[in-house]
C-alpha cells in the first residue's frame, strides 16, 4: 500500500473536524499565526541598563522602531533549524534521560522498587497514591525548580501503570505537580526572588498566601486527576514500558538495590550542584549520563551494551524533542520581527483604568499572555516588573499582589504554552503527545484559575 493509499485509508469515515493535527502541524499553525502577526504588530523596544548584573528595563522607555525589516516568507522554514539550535539544550537532556531511564527500566530495579512499594501500600488505595504522587511533585516543583525534575517523569508513569492507570494519569502526576508547585512556590528564586528584589521588597516576604494557593492548587489536582484524568481514553504508545508481573510477585534483589542507590545517589549530587554550584542543563544532562553508565556497569552491560540501550531510548523520545525544537521557532520569528517589547507594551496598558479588585485577576491576565511570547520566569520578571511596578503603585494596588498577580500568570501557563521547553521535554519523556495533553489539562487550567483569582481577590481584601 503506498504512503497515499494508507492515508486515505486512515481518513475514510472521519469529518474534517474529527481529523486532529498532530503536534507538529499544531506547533506550525501557530508559527505561521506568529508569522502574521509580525505584520499588525509594529516593532519596537524598550532601553535596557545593567544593574545588579542582571539586564533590566527602564520605565517610560518604551518606542517604536522603523528600521525593521520585514521577515520574508521564506525565514518561516529557515526559523525551525534555528529553534531547534535555540532549543539545543532541551533536546540533549531528553535524549540523554530518555537513555538513561531506558537502562534503568531493562535494569528492572525500578520497577520492582515501584511494585514493592505499591504491594505494600495496596493498589485498592489508588486515589491515596496519586494523591501522594502529586504533592511530592509538587513539592520537588516548590524546592527544586522546574527544568531541574525532567528526568523524574518516567517514574510517574511506571506507578500510574502500577495502579492500573494511564500513562496520562503518571504524566499529569508529575508535570502537573512539578508546574503547580514551581509556578505558585512561595520560594521561587527565578520568579518571586527577581520580582522581589525589583520591587526592592524582602526576598520570599507574603509567603502565606502563596503557601495557601500552591497547598490548595495541589489538592485540587490531585482530585482532578482522580476524578477526571483516570477515566479518559488514553492509546498508549505500542512499546510503553508496563508492569510486567503482578504486585505480589516483585522483590528486590542485591543488584536492583545497588541500582537505585546509584540513581537516588546521582540525584542527590545533581541537587547538590543544583543549589550550590549554580548548575543547570547542561550539567543535569552531563549528570544524567553519567548515572545511565554506571548503572549499565552495575548491571554487567558492556560498553557496546551501553551505547545501544542509551540510542534505543533515545529513539524513543525523539519526536517530542522535535516538537521542542520547533515550538522554539515561534520565539525566533518573534525575536527577528523585534515586536516582543511591543507586545508587553500594549498588554501592560490594560492595567490601568479598570476597578482595583479586578485590577490583579487583569495583571495575571495580561502576565498569561506574555508568558507565550517570553517562556522563561526570570526574564519575563525582569522585562514586565520594572513596567507593572509603578503600574500597580498607580492603580494603588500592593507591589506584593502584583508579583503573585505575576507568578500565576507567569507560572500557571507553563502547562499549555508551545514556547515551554521544559514542559514539552517532559511531556516528551512521559510519551504524551502536545494534543493529548491540552485535552487532559486544559479543564483543570480553567479551575486553578479560578481558585487562584479568588486568592488574589482575597489577598487585595486582606491588604496583602
């Protein structure tokens, strides 16, 4: 059968509207609609100074430019090889965890770890087990940071198969724990730390009521997933890893001991750099590695061995780490047509001239929309907080109430946003495609929003 004949084969019997689009043909409308927007918006930028080391925008500062040129059609095309050279270090820590947890899946010690640990707990007790999963997530999210627990996904989806669930439901666990509890994180160097420190208020001050949100957001979650999440269709991929035994079965020998003390001893030392040599990607990755060989060697794998084991999981995450790479092509086209500063621009104004107690729910609002554009937490505090500041000291709302204003606005999109590499890393590691996750989380968005504006409201009537 040739390539036309099967796909006309595969769309016999389906409307148009029952046809959804890949991931990537997903990702390219958009790039496209990005594409068309360089031609309304017009190009302009702020002034930028140095200070603290740290590059800030000056207040008030804001023109337009006329010097730009036009993006030709052809720079669509030629933007993908460029985000995928922009994404570089998503892609390489996705191959090297997809490697690593597939060594340390045909090890077999993690799964008799998990299947130990959930024998003991009792598979009857399924919504406890989620609901555990979900905050010990989240609390790595609070604590550690959000790219930091990529290679922690794999995990979750080999309990949720323990408990007879999803992949879906072991993804949904662990990135959506991890993004509820970096996004609301009372301690959040790269949001609330650089917000704080431009709105010149103690670092980490008004950790109550974002305590409050992240506590109730996880709980929320944990109900979602039990509730909703276990009951949807879900196809899993033809060679997901599943329990292979039943529970009673599973124990752990010597070998699969000295496994997981290597993995849990790497991930100690990679936390230790982390939190006290300032490492980040480059250096998760290297740590990755490292830990994926000197498991092979435990396990008696040669050299070779280890090689081939490492390609296999690698092939295996390969086009969600495509999909990453060209997600990162939005941002190029963005950056090229210089109309990033003039978004925020704009969106910044609709602050103002709005009643105060809805003033913070529009700030969120507007920090949503600007999160597509500027993905990373810490530049999008350094770009908005210097304009959003005096806009909250003119609108007589608290500087604190427009940094959380900020952190959901900020943080809470990481979940949906394309232009969110480490979002789409661990999607990629958890085998759920852009699509399946958007129906799965998109429902849960709509209330954690709702809660989270109701803090907001609470936190302005309470003179936060």
């Amino acid at each position: 059968m040739s390539i036309r004949e099967q796909a006309l084969a595969e769309r016999k019997g389906k409307k148009w509207y029952q046809t959804v689009p890949d991931p990537m043909v997903l990702i390219f409308l958009i790039l496209l609609a990005t594409y068309a927007l360089t031609f309304v918006v017009p190009a302009g930028e702020f002034e930028r100074v140095m200070q603290d080391g740290r590059t800030r925008v000056v207040p008030g500062s804001f023109q337009y430019l006329t010097d730009v040129a036009a993006i030709h059609p052809f720079d669509i095309f030629v933007a993908v090889p460029k985000g995928l050279n922009e994404a570089s270090l998503y892609l390489f820590i996705v191959f090297i965890a997809g490697g690593l947890f597939h060594i340390l899946q045909k090890s077999g010690a993690l799964e008799n770890a998990i299947g130990v640990a959930v024998n003991r707990v009792g598979v009857e007790r399924r919504n406890v087990i989620i609901t555990a999963g979900t905050f010990i997530y989240g609390f790595f999210g609070v604590a550690v940071g959000f790219e930091n627990n990529i290679a922690l996904v794999p995990i979750a989806v080999l309990i949720a198969s323990a408990i007879g669930c999803s992949s879906l439901v072991g993804t949904t666990m662990a990135v959506g724990g991890i993004g509820i509890g970096f996004a609301l994180s009372p301690i959040n160097p790269y949001t609330v730390g650089v917000a704080q420190g431009i709105a010149e208020l103690p670092t980490f001050s008004g950790a109550w009521l974002r305590t409050l949100l992240v506590l109730s957001s996880l709980a929320l979650l944990s109900f979602y997933i039990c509730r909703w999440v276990v009951k949807m269709d879900f196809q899993e991929p033809d060679d997901t890893k599943a329990m292979s035994k039943e529970l009673t079965e599973y124990h752990l020998e010597k070998r699969d001991k000295l496994t997981l003390a290597v993995f849990v001893g790497g991930l100690v030392a990679m936390l230790i750099g982390v939190f006290t040599q300032g490492w980040y990607i480059n250096e998760i990755a290297g740590m990755f590695l490292l830990i994926a060989i000197l498991i092979g060697i435990v396990n008696g794998l040669s050299a070779n061995e280890i090689v081939k084991q490492m390609m296999e999981g690698a092939s295996k995450v390969t086009a969600g780490a495509l999909v990453i790479g060209l997600a990162a092509s939005i941002q190029v086209i963005l950056q090229e047509a210089r109309i990033i500063d003039t978004i925020v621009y704009a969106l910044s104004g609709m602050i103002q001239d709005i009643p105060l107690a809805f003033s913070a729910i529009m700030a969120s609002v507007v920090q949503g929309v600007i999160n597509l554009f500027v993905p990373s937490g810490s530049g999008q505090a350094l770009v908005t907080m210097p304009i959003l500041i005096p806009v909250a000291d003119l609108v007589g709302m608290s500087r604190q109430l427009m940094i959380t204003a900020f952190q959901v606005g900020d943080g809470l999109t990481n979940l949906i946003v394309p232009t969110s590499g480490g979002t789409l890393a661990m999607l990629a590691l958890g085998r759920v495609s852009y699509e399946k996750w958007l129906k799965a989380i998109l429902p849960f968005m709509a209330l954690v929003y709702g809660l989270s504006w109701i803090g907001l409201i609470i936190g302005h009537m309470a003179g936060y």
